[in-house]
C-alpha cells in the first residue's frame, strides 16, 4: 500500500505552473463534454473534479493513502452535483469489481507514467468500459529526441522521488499493444513543464 505524504503534499505547488500555462484548459477542452458514467484512475488530489459538468456518476480510483485523503477533502469542498465514489484499487496489481462496460468513459491524466504494471492495468481499463467508449488521456511520455536518452538514465531517480513515474514510457505504444485505437490521441507538449516531462501525449484511445 502506497502512502507518498511529501508527493501528496506538494504535488498542486508543484504543477501549478503547468496548470495556468495550459494544463487546466487542455483538461476542461477534454473532460467538460463527458456524460454518463465515468471513471478516473490515479485521481491524485483531484485536479479534475471542477472539471466535469453533467455527469450521472463519478467513480475515482486512488490507491495511494496521502493523495486520497486530499480527494476526499476536494470531493467536499467541491461538492459536485452528481454522485462521486471513490476506491483504493491498484490498477494492474488487483482487479476492480466493476463489471465489463460499466463505464462510459475512463480518464487518465499523468498517471500511467506511474502505474507499475501497465501491461494488466490496460487490459483491466478495456474491459470496464463499454464498446467503443473512450479512454480520455493525457499523459507525458518518453520523448522523441535525444532528451529520451536522459529520461531513461535519470527514470530510476524519478521513481524513487515521484511516486514511481518513469520519465521514458512510451504510452502511445503501450495503447496501440493493448488493442486501443490511437488514431485520435494526438502528440503534445506539456506546458510550462521541465523539459524531461515536456513530450506528451492527448486524446482519445478507443
Ligand atoms: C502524478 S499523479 C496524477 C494525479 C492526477 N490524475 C492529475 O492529473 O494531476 C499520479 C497518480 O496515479 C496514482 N497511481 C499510481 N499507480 C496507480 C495504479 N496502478 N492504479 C491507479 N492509480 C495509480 C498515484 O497514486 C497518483 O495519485
């Protein structure tokens, strides 16, 4: 069980930057148009909870003690008009007891940098959402240039201090094995990022 109280505890300091320069906006374009029944995994403090508009039910996926207990003071203090729930499942290490195509989307952002098996995590997203439902993401990924080079030399670092982020995953690739359409997942770049997050990816993986 994950309990990272310092990534917790300075992680909104820590994107703040990003957020203004495009971040915050980059999720609204993406998640405001969402309805029906969605699920976010690695919810984190709960960044996007102001984001979301008419949906009928919210399910939130936090394995990690520290982040879920700032969700959770988010969740109040935001109060949104639909029903939020939120559970401690570990995507790719335990099965959720969703069942097949609950959902009507599922969202992802800057999580799957973390996720230690992305491999069985991907399948587990496949199977709870519905046919052809979307799988939002935005994710920072292994960069195109020499910078990739860098990334996998300082990736272990990274781990150790970000909560397990690999500054060097190729997600895109990882979509595409796992059956994903990523023909509407876009290339992007992190807005006011350090340049070893900066190569990114958004969308939509079907
Ligand atoms: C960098 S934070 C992103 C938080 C938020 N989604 C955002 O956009 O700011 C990554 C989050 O993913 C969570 N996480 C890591 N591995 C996970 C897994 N296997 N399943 C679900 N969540 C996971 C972490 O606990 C952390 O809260």
């Amino acid at each position: 069980v994950s309990n990272h109280r310092i990534c917790a505890a300075i992680y909104d300091r820590a994107t703040a930057r990003s957020e203004s320069a495009g971040l915050a906006a980059k999720r609204q374009e993406l998640l405001a148009p969402l309805r029906g029944n969605v699920i976010e995994i690695g919810a984190g403090t709960g960044t996007n909870l102001e984001q979301y508009r008419e949906l009928d039910s919210l399910l939130l996926i936090e394995p990690d003690i520290a982040m879920r207990k700032r969700l959770e003071r988010r969740i109040a203090a935001v109060n949104p008009a639909f029903e939020v729930k939120v559970v401690g499942t570990t995507l790719g290490d335990e099965l959720t007891t969703l069942s097949n195509g609950s959902a009507d989307s599922v969202v992802s952002t800057l999580v799957l940098c973390s996720v230690r098996r992305i491999v069985p995590a991907l399948d587990e997203i496949r199977r709870i959402l519905r046919d052809g439902g979307p799988f939002v993401v935005i994710e920072h990924v292994r960069a195109k240039g020499p910078a990739r080079f860098l990334q996998t030399g300082l990736t272990p670092v990274q781990r150790a201090i970000a909560g397990g982020c690999h500054l060097n995953r190729d997600t895109r690739a990882a979509l595409a094995n796992a059956g994903f359409d990523v023909s509407d997942v876009e290339d992007w770049s992190l807005p006011g990022s350090l340049p070893l997050v900066r190569s990114a990816i958004v969308g939509h993986a079907r």
